[in-house]
C-alpha cells in the first residue's frame, strides 16, 4: 500500500485489481496497448517502467521526475479524463511514458527532468484543457529527493519493489516472444547457408596470418552487462589499441562540443594493423558472421544497436548510455540509414528511436535493408581507396 500527497489530501495508489502480476493478459501492437488509448500505458506496465526508470536514475545519477494527475476515477471515459489522455499523449516528449497508477490517477515518468522541467510540462498544459474542463490536481515527485514511493529514503516499498521485479519482463527490457523466434530462425538459417563461405574465411585466415581464427572482444550488453563478442580476425597479434581509444573520444566528445559540426563516424585508418584481405572482410560485414553464435546465446539480436566497447562506453554522456538499454544486435536503424557518414549523436538518436518503435516488420525491413547498406559501404570503401591513391601518387 503506497501513499502519497496531493493538494494537502492523502491518497492510497495500488495498482487495479487483477493488473499486477498478468502482464500476459495485455496484448501490445507496435508497443502500443490493444484497445487504450495510444501512449497510455496500463498499471500493469507503468510499474514496470516506473521501476526500471529509477533504476536508470541511479546509475546515470541524472533526476527522474514523476508527475502524478487525479482524475475522475468513477468515470474513465469521461470528456475530462479522455481531454487530458489526448494532451499527455501529444505533449510528452519520445523519452517519456504515461499512464495510469490506479483508476484514480495518471502519471507522467520524465526521465533526466529536474522539479522545475517538470512543472513547466504541467503548465503547458493546463492552458489546453479547453471546452470547460478543469485542470485536474497533480503532484510533482524527483528521485531522489521527494519520490512516490517511501518519500524519506527515496526508494519504492518492498512490496511494490518486488510487484515491479516479477513483471520486469516489459517491451523495453526483455525481447518480445515475435523478436526472439525471429532471431533463433534467423541464426540457425544464417549459420547452416553461409557455413561453406565461413569455412573459405577460416582456411583463408590460416592461410595469409599466424594465429587465431577468431577474434574475442568484450563488449558491453544490456543494461551494462558485459559479454565477449565473436568476430573474424581481420588484425595483426598484439597491435596497439591506444589510436583507436583516442580517436573514439574524440568521435564522442567532439559531438558533444560542436553538436552539428562534428565529424561523422568514418572508420579509422588502421591499414597497418590488418592482415591481408581483412578490410574486404570488415567492408563487407563477412567478418561479423560468427556474431550469429551470440544471437543464439540471446547475448545479441539480429536487429539492434551495435555494442560498445568498455573504453568507449567510459566516454559515454549519461544520455548517451540509454543505447545498452536495448540488447545489442548485428545490424540495425543506424546502419541502414548512412552508418558512417553520420555522427556519433545521431547513431545514439537512430538506436533510441529504433527500440522504442521496435516492431517486427520494423525489423523485418532493416534486415532487408543491410545488403543494400552493405553493398553502400563497400562502394565508399573503393571510392576512399581511390582517393587514398591519388593522395600518395602526389606526395611521390
């Protein structure tokens, strides 16, 4: 049982009955609940991402803000209650999420927004409760000085702790059952097809270098957890990755300092340190093929944001950091919409957007996509090459 204060008054917030814990019993499309209104999220979920939403606060150690509204809970169809439905749905930003606690309230989860950002969304929208209706009562809560739930410590009640852990499972955390049998169908069939030309890399590979076949990467995975990524060796032993660190940062940071200025994300030139044939094999994505193994393993996803590396994630900006809020994938919106002759910002932006909009026929069109994309970067890899040439022939 939660309470909270709301214009002097105490309310009781609980979940209506039968929501906590049947989360199956909801049906989504496109992430949207079947039969509400679009953008309102059901209790059932809206514990769910409240939860999540201030575990992310804590690690980013950026406010979370909640603004709680009280409605007319005798008549959810209301001309007032069905007014502020539409202008919550319309007014929130693409990184927030609304919906209801109880059948007396609606929230507002504005994540990275201080008390003060939060008051300002309220009082854009009061002016827009047109037609006679009133502004209903609300109430602001930031994590973690003044929080829904255990106001004092900042931290939700075991109870309700523990409701939001069984029903972890939402569309933003786990992979929805459609996306994962997609990825199972897609690996094993990848894997059985193109075995013949990943047995031509591996004799390739011993043949023209010393050393292993395959190269092992830790990479940072879902929620920050990390896991070693698979690929083809395609670089010399023991070569130097300090270039490729700075170069990152400097990718990342000077995003961060000249916004729309900042150079796209161009591959560093580290002809040196490959093996022969090995940037053929990176242009044309063959190398990442034993990532399929890690589909299987559920470590990634077909379609999804492409996983940090650890020194690059140190260099991440909080908001940056909600791209391991997904499960990384082998291709993904990025890629298929210019990859390399976009900025870093604006990758994070195409992941962000990817998972929150992700949908199987979303997905089913980047995987159609990425040989187009691929065959595009293999084009800009002979063009630079040709350019390359003209630059040394002149030096000579």
């Amino acid at each position: 049982m939660t309470k909270f204060t709301a214009e002097g008054k105490q309310h009781e917030i609980r979940p209506a009955a039968g929501d906590v814990g049947k989360m199956e019993s909801v049906s989504f499309v496109n992430d949207r609940p079947v039969g509400k209104l679009s953008g309102i999220h059901p209790a059932c979920r809206f514990y769910s991402i409240l939860e999540y939403e201030r575990i992310r606060s804590i690690r980013s150690g950026k406010p979370l803000s909640l603004v709680v509204f009280e409605t007319d809970g005798l008549n959810l169809k209301s001309a007032q209650n069905r007014r502020l439905e539409r202008i919550l749905a319309k007014r929130i930003r693409s990184t927030d999420q609304a919906g209801r606690l109880d059948s007396r309230h609606i929230g507002i989860i504005l994540p990275y927004t201080s008390e003060s950002g939060a008051k300002r969304l309220v009082e854009s929208i009061s002016p827009l409760m047109s037609g006679g209706a009133v502004m209903p009562k609300y109430s602001i809560y930031t994590h973690p000085f003044n929080w829904l739930f255990d106001g004092k410590t900042g931290e939700s009640s075991r109870d309700n702790r523990n409701s939001a852990e069984n029903q972890y499972a939402f569309a933003n955390s786990l992979l929805p059952a459609w996306k994962r049998a997609m990825d199972i169908a897609g690996a094993l069939l990848g894997l059985i097809l193109l075995s013949p030309v990943m047995l031509l890399i591996i004799i390739l590979i011993k043949i023209v270098s010393p050393g292993p076949v395959f190269f092992r990467q830790q990479r940072i995975g879902y929620m920050g957890k990390p896991f070693t990524m698979w690929k083809f060796r395609t670089m010399k032993l023991n070569n130097n990755t300090a270039s490729h660190q700075q170069y990152l940062a400097e990718l990342i940071n000077g995003n961060a300092q000249n916004g729309c200025t900042a150079k796209p994300m161009t591959k560093l030139d580290d002809r040196l340190q490959l093996i022969p044939f090995g940037k053929i094999l990176r242009q044309s994505c063959i190398d990442e093929l034993p990532q399929l193994l890690n589909v299987l393993r559920g470590e990634m996803t077909l379609v999804g944001p492409r996983p940090p590396i650890p020194y690059e994630y140190r260099e991440y900006q909080p908001w940056h950091r909600e791209r391991i809020d997904a499960v990384p994938g082998m291709t993904g919106l990025w890629q298929v919409s210019g990859k390399n002759r976009l900025t870093f910002d604006k990758m994070v932006c195409l992941d962000v957007q990817y998972w929150r909009q992700k949908s199987f026929w979303l997905d089913l069109k980047i995987l159609l996509l990425t040989p187009a994309a691929i065959f595009l970067q293999i084009k800009d890899g002979m063009h630079n090459k040709k350019l390359q040439r003209k630059g040394d022939d002149k030096n000579d």
